[in-house]
C-alpha cells in the first residue's frame, strides 16, 4: 500500500482551513489503542506513530480553541474546554517518546479532544440564531 503525502507550506502559518483528516486520525487511534501487548515495531514506528498522533492533538486542539473562542464568555461549556486545552498543552509540552505508552497516551489525548471539539460544535449550533 502505498500513500503520496503533500506537504504544505503556509508563510503565515495559517492552515487552520485546511479540514483534518479525521477518518485516518480516528483509525490510528483505534489501531494504537488496540495494543495490549507490545506490537512487533522498530523504534522509529513508534516514534513516527507518537509524532503524527502529536501533529494530530495540536491541530485539533487549536480548532478547540477556535470553537470555544466563538461561545460567549461566560458560556458553561468553556471551562471544561479549558480544563482539557490546559491538559494538552501540558502534555503537549513534553518530546514524544518512542514507546506504546507515549503512543497511547497521545491517541487517548487526541480522542479526548475531538470529543470535546464535538461538544463545543454541538453546542455553538445549538446556541446560534
């Protein structure tokens, strides 16, 4: 099987309109969390597994951001937001590792921020005139 991959280069560092690739994000994440024993992979695939899942979480925690930056201020919804943006900076903030539990912790934090994406989506639609 084989993919060609694009990479894209925005001078002002905006590719925000670009729609994510949730479909593949979703099946990597079932697949890594699928793991209950330490599949038969070199280094390097985890560590590319842990990067893409990484690339993921800060992409779908800015439209996070985005999301709740378009609720009113004082919305019930945002501090929950924040509390899980807060949580993915933090983890976030350290190298991925090379290893089944970086990898699963980083699809865990992918999914938990997708559902809160959901929520936050779900909920501007239903507050929106």
């Amino acid at each position: 099987m084989s993919s060609t991959h694009t990479v894209l280069y925005d001078p002002t560092g905006r590719t925000d309109e670009l729609p994510l690739d949730r479909d593949a994000h979703r099946d990597l994440i079932q697949a890594v969390l699928a793991w209950t024993a330490t599949p038969k992979l070199a280094a390097a695939d985890f560590q590319q597994i842990a990067l893409q899942l990484t690339g993921a979480a800060r992409a779908v925690a800015g439209d996070v951001r985005r999301a709740a930056g378009r609720l009113p201020g004082d919305h019930p919804a945002l501090p929950l937001a924040d509390v899980v943006l807060a949580e993915a900076d933090r983890r976030l903030s350290v190298a991925p590792q090379a290893t089944v539990r970086c990898a699963q912790n980083r699809a865990r934090l992918v999914r938990a921020l997708y559902e809160r994406l959901d929520r936050l989506t779900d909920t501007a639609l239903a507050t929106s005139p």
